[in-house]
C-alpha cells in the first residue's frame, strides 16, 4: 500500500475509531451533539477508564510475570509498527494520540436524506475528543499531513480545502464530482476540542461539522442532552468516576433501509422499527466490573408478547442444584406454557395453516402416547430451569463433541413428576429401549440409564421434583446429592456468588455464572481462534510490520501464541465468579453484570 493511501486509510481509521469500541460511554459532548443524533457511545475519562479496568482482578493477572515475555513482545513489535508508519505517513500516530486527555464521543449524526428511490440515505459519523490544553494546532497539522497524502493518492479526485465554518478554520476532504463538489471527512478544533466528521454524500452547504461546532459554542437549539428519546434512555449511576455510556435509538435505525419502489416507505420486517432504546453503561474499578443494558420497545414489536409471556412470576433457583466447582451455570425463572400459548396465537395470526397443523400434531402424539404435548408434558414443569457444565481435568477439547457433552446437565423443576415419568416410560417402551433401560437408587433417589449411542448413555431422574439430564452419571448424581441434603455446597451459596448476586438486581428471569477465570482465559485463547479463522478465510496472509521488520500475520500469531502461559496458571491466578442478570418485562429487556 502507498504511503497516501495508507494516509487515507488511517484519516478513515481516525474517524470511525470509537465504532469498534466495545465499552464506551457518556461525555459532556451530549450537550454538542444535535438532538437528533441518532447513536452515540463516549468514555468520560478515557484515563480513568483504563486505570479502572486494570485494577480488575481479572485484568491484573495479566501484570503477573508468567505474562512477561509477552508482554515485552507486544511493546518491542507495537513500537516498531509505530516507526515505520511514521517514516512513511510523517505522523507519529502514538505522539497524535498523547494529544488526547479527557472523554471521547463517537456518534450516527441525523441524515438529510436525498429520498433517492430504493437507495439507503447517506450517513455522516463524528467523533468527538477533549484536547490537552494548546494542543489542538499540533493535532490539526498532523491530520492536514495525512489529508495532503490523501491528496496526493487520489489522482486528481481529492483536494484539501480550508474554510471558515461557526467561526472557525476547518479543514475540508472534498471529491470532485462532474456536477458537484461533495465533502467526504472535515474536521475542526475550537476550546480544545477536537472535532472529526466523515460525512457520505454531503454537499458543502449542508455539512454537519458546521452544526457540531454550534454545539461545541452550546449555541445549538437543541442538544442530545436535552432530546426526549435521550432523555428516557433510563442510564443507571453505577457510582463509578470513570463510566463509559452506548445508546441507540433502534427504532429510527431501523428506518434508515433502503425506500420500496412504490410505495416511498422502507419496509421493515417482524415490527423492528417498535425498537427504541438501546442502553450500555460500563464502569470499572478495584471492586469489578460493573455493566447495565437494557432494550426497550413498544407493543408493535412482533416478539413483545413472546417476550412477556414467557415472563414467570418467581426468581430463579437452579442455581442451587448445582455443584460450586462448575464452570459455567445458568439458571431461569420462564413460563414455558404461556410463551407456547402465545407463540402458537402468532403463528394463527400469520399462517393459519400452520398452526392447524401444529395443533393436529400435538393431538396425534396424545393419540399415540395418552400425552397432551401442551396440556400435559409442559404443564407438569413448574417453570425452574438449569444448564450447567463442568470441564474435565485439563480443560475441554474443542475436537471432542462428545467430551463437550459428557461435561453438560439439564434440570427442570417439576409440579407433577409422577406424570412425566408415566410419559417417558411410554416414549421408551414405544421405541423398544425400556429392554435395555438400568435403573438405579442413589440417596434415595431413581436413576435410570438409558443406551443412545454406542458406547453412550443418557442418565436422567425425576428424584426431588426435578428432571435431571446428562450423559454423565457424576452430574446427575452431584444433582441429586444437593437435592437431598440442600446444605451442600452449591452455586448459589459460593462467597463469590453470593457477593456478586447483591450487585445485581434482585429480580431476575435468567442468571448466569461463570468463573471469572474464563474471562481471562478468553484473552488468551484468542490468538488461537484467530489464527483458526485466518487459515478457513484466505490463503494470501499478509504481512505487517512489527519490531524490527515485517511479518505475515499467521507467523506472529504462531509467535504470540507460543508466549502464552498455560491456562492452569490462569485458574490459580484469577478465582471467583461472574455473574450475569437477565430480567424480562413487558416493555423490554434488562441486563446487569458483575465480573471481580
């Protein structure tokens, strides 16, 4: 790649920085953006923010020295990348980012569409930064380098212009077209503040750094702060100085489609446009890890009534049929009879066909087994589910399905165990299987085993009021074991558990737990599966540079992969769980979770 188009790329790059941004969050720009933004994510300090996520247990393993030579490989070849770009762009783009102390803001600013029939509107992304003081003429000389290098590729396309907008000298990319002048990136700073724009498709008469830079003067009519739609975004103050704020109205992005031929309206399939509120706020300290999200819509949203149906009454109490040494467990309060009701009236709604052949199914199997499908086998369920897993010494084989499954359990909690227990006794003698069924009694309890492949067996008890599954005989009786002495330890009763479930809400539909060791693990393990789907995707791997030369890519995974320190290592380092929150109501979905 030439050195323009490299520049082009990183000025690109610069603009759309905040979009893969995993955790980002709320600033003062909300008081410079329009109140029509549409997205918008910011970090209030970015500095803070890092120094919170450090002090996380979870991320403080990664300062242990087994992580050393690694992290000797990353600085030794990050700063060899950092000169070479520099030699060729003439920017040192680690020193363009020291210019940065503050918060940061990235957001879809409101379209003025063409209405260009079956077209999608054009788009502009801004992203916002807070400048050290005095440092704003560094980072505009900086970008009008990268931008003269744009320049300099574009074979006559591309000219850098520099005009006065709201009172201030900014920097224009505009293309030429035949009929048109069209500005593709802008960018300003005014009171150290550093405003970028790429705009797709805007006329100079109609550029929207002009109404940011209102914005940045507080001289708009209307801010995002001030928007209703912001406004009922429902943020949670989780107390933390640093927090990082998404929201997106996904209603009015719904809209944004392509226009029908005809009609003028885009058409939006299943009421995906009765979406509205999309909330993520994170903050991160020495206590953990702390994150809120929410999504809210309104009736119209085809899965609403799925959605509050399957709603139960109850919290969720799976967790304390489980051993405390799991990997990962859930648990979930649902109504699965209502959700089958309401989802069965959907289906009559639109297909009435099908639902005359759901219901016919469900009768024929009654038929054949003296089982209603609905009015019996759902019903003798009381609405308490569990799933968990639990690797094996020396972790799980991503190549071994059937060790995955060996590791996995099912519960259900039970109204009428006797009546499910009729009806699987029925479904196995109609297959012929009650021949070579087992049966046992453990603490007092039936077990049965029951052959489903060669060389495997399906254990599963209705002991306790509660369907147990796996085909591992040790989860099933580890189940069982709880289920007649409930002062064993469990799940729901580990210290880290329960410290973490009063960070959460404490009505909850569903509950997630995991050990926060496989946050870290994750971390780890990611060179490996990258590297997996580098090699499935392409077989031009290209190189980059790092340290003192170049390198392709799937060679410096190999390289980093290899400085990786074992996994037990990590499970010695990292202890406790995190825990997830999931809570259904008839307006939407609320999630909080908890990681040390």
């Amino acid at each position: 790649m030439t050195a323009p188009a490299l520049a082009r790329a990183a000025l690109a790059l610069t603009c759309c920085a905040g979009l893969a941004a995993p955790l980002v969050a709320q600033s003062g720009f909300t008081d410079v953006l329009p109140g029509d933004t549409l997205a918008w994510a910011a970090i209030d300090d970015l500095e803070g923010a890092l120094d919170g996520t450090l002090a996380t247990q979870s991320y403080k393993v990664l300062m242990d020295p087994a992580f050393d030579a690694l992290r000797a490989e990353l600085a030794q070849g990050f700063t060899g990348m950092s000169d070479h770009y520099e030699t060729v762009l003439g920017v040192n783009l680690l020193e363009l980012l020291g210019h940065v102390e503050g918060g940061a803001a990235v957001a879809l600013l409101h379209l003025r569409s063409r209405s260009i029939e079956g077209l999608p509107p054009d788009l502009a992304w801004t992203l916002l930064l807070d400048l050290k003081e005095g440092a704003g003429d560094d980072v505009l000389t900086a970008l009008d380098e990268l931008a003269e290098l744009a320049v300099e590729d574009s074979e006559g396309r591309l000219v850098l212009k520099f005009e006065e907008r709201a009172g201030v000298q900014a920097s224009l990319l505009v293309e030429l077209n035949d009929s048109e002048e069209v500005v593709t990136v802008s960018y300003a700073v005014d009171q150290d503040v550093l405003v970028i724009v790429q705009e797709f498709g805007a006329a100079q008469d109609e550029l929207h750094l002009e109404t940011l830079l209102l914005g940045v003067a507080g001289e708009l009519d209307e801010t995002l702060a001030e928007a209703p739609e912001f406004a009922a975004a429902g943020f949670v103050d989780q107390g933390a100085p640093a927090r990082a704020r998404l929201w997106a109205d996904l209603g009015q992005l719904m809209l944004l489609g392509p226009v029908s031929e005809g009609s003028g309206d885009v058409q939006v399939p299943f009421g995906l446009d009765a979406l509205g509120n999309f909330v993520i706020e994170s903050s991160a300290s020495a206590d953990g890890l702390l994150q809120d999200m929410s999504l809210h819509w309104d009736q119209g949203l085809d899965a609403a009534e799925l959605v509050a149906a399957a709603r139960g009454d109850n919290d969720p109490v799976a967790l304390a049929w489980m051993p405390a040494d799991v990997d990962l467990g859930a648990a979930a309060e649902l109504d699965i009879a209502a959700l089958a009701d309401a989802w069965l009236s959907s289906i009559s709604a639109q297909s009435p066909e099908l639902a005359v052949a759901l219901i016919s199914g469900m009768n024929d199997l009654e038929a054949e087994f003296g089982f209603h499908p609905r009015d019996d086998v759902i019903e003798a369920l009381n609405g308490q589910y569990g799933l968990f897993l639990r690797e094996p010494e020396g972790g799980l084989d991503p190549n071994d399905v059937f060790g995955l499954i060996d590791s996995v359990a099912f519960c259900a909690g039970l109204d009428d165990a006797s009546l499910l227990g009729e009806f699987f006794d029925a479904v196995i003698r109609s297959q012929g299987l009650h021949v070579a069924r087992k049966r046992d009694i453990f603490e007092g309890f039936e077990v049965f085993a029951l052959p489903v492949f060669p060389g495997i067996e399906l254990f599963y008890s209705l002991g306790g009021d509660v369907l147990t599954l796996s085909t591992s005989g040790e989860l099933v009786r580890d189940v069982l074991r709880r289920l007649g002495n409930p002062e064993l330890a469990s799940l729901a009763k580990e210290p880290s558990v329960v410290a973490a479930r009063e960070r959460l809400p404490q009505a909850s539909s569903v509950l997630f737990a995991a050990t926060a060791a496989s946050t870290v693990e994750s971390l780890v393990d990611w060179p490996r599966g990258a590297a997996s789907a580098m090699s499935m995707v392409t077989d031009e791997i290209p190189s980059v540079p790092w340290g003192d030369g170049d390198i392709s890519l799937d060679a410096l995974i190999v390289r980093l992969v290899e400085l990786m320190p074992p996994r037990e290592l990590v499970r010695q380092r990292v202890q406790g769980y995190s825990l997830v929150s999931l809570e259904l109501t008839d307006g939407g979905i609320e999630v909080r979770s908890y990681a040390p």
